[in-house]
C-alpha cells in the first residue's frame, strides 16, 4: 500500500467492541443527545404528512439549537415546490424519481447529491411521472414568495416540528422522541 494514501489505524478485520479510554466519557453520558437510528421506510418512526395535493413529507430531525431540520420530501408525480430563497445551507439526496430546479440546467437522479447555499432562490421541478423522493438534512429558514415575489411564509425547525406535530395529534399518532436532537 502506498505510505501517503494507506491509513495509520489498524485493519479492522475483528467486529468486536473495543473500550476506547475516552475521558469525557461521563460528560457525554450526561449532557449529549445521543445518536439514533431512524427507520425512513416505513412509517413506525415517522408518518407521511400530507404537503399540499400532490406531496407529502416524512420527518426525520428536528434541532432547534441549530434550526435544523432532516426529512423525506415525497412529490408523487409530475408536479412543483414554489420559489424559496435559503437563509440557510441544505444538503439533500435524491433518493428515486428525478428532480431539477427552473434555475439551473441539472437534473438530480437516484444516488445525486444536491447542495444549496444562503442567498440562493430557486423553484423546484419534477417532470418524472412518479415524481421524486428527496432525503434533506436542512439548516436555516426557507422564505417562500409568491408569483409576484411577495413574501409568503418562513419554513424553519419549528414550522417542520408543528407540521409533524400537527398530524401526530390529529391521527392519534404518538410523537416520537426519537426526532428531536
Ligand atoms: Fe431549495
């Protein structure tokens, strides 16, 4: 193996647990949230919200100390998002289907990754006839603004958790506190 590429750390060639002497180890016992494990495909951790017609939104984390929010963003078929502008960073996959935004010349397809950044505004596009599955971890308001640019409405942590929490309740869905870091 060649010495500038190959990794200093021993082959991990046993599954087995090692004690690793970490010395805030109480301080994370205490104080962090902890990982966890959230089940995307099917609905026991996580129900499909219905999002407008045509749409629907499965949540996966919400952090109100960051404004982040992680979801599933279901257009079913051929259909839109309306213009938003990010005040925040946005990382999403495309899981099935296919997507693409007005603004630019891509189209994302299974396995793409899309980056958004604050400051940009695009209307998002899907032309495949099953629409798109879109994973987001997302961080920071989304501003939405109307055909004539007239601000509309501000998507942030606490708009995805009532949108979550909002269904829970009117279907007699626990919610689940697995979503909230
Ligand atoms: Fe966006």
């Amino acid at each position: 193996m060649n010495e500038m590429t190959s990794m200093k750390a021993p082959p991990s060639n046993k599954a087995e647990i090692v004690d690793v002497p970490f010395a805030f180890r109480d301080l994370v016992a205490r104080h962090s949230p902890g990982g966890r494990y959230i089940d995307a495909q099917t609905d026991v951790d996580s129900p499909w919200v219905p999002f407008g017609e045509n749409a629907a939104i499965k949540h996966l984390a919400f952090d109100v100390r960051s404004n982040t929010f992680s979801n599933i963003l279901w257009v079913k078929s051929a259909g839109a998002v309306g213009t938003h502008l990010h005040r925040g960073t946005i990382v999403m996959v495309c899981l099935e289907g296919s997507v693409r935004y007005l603004e630019y010349d891509w189209v994302a397809s299974p396995g793409g990754l899309i980056l958004e950044v604050p400051g940009e505004s695009h209307t998002l596009v899907t032309d495949h006839p099953d629409g798109v599955k879109l994973f987001g971890w997302m961080q920071g308001p989304i501003e939405f603004y109307d055909e004539n640019g007239v601000f509309v409405e501000t998507a942030d942590v606490w708009w995805f958790m009532n949108h979550y929490e909002t269904y829970c309740r009117e279907n007699g869905i626990a919610i689940n506190p697995k979503l909230y870091l």
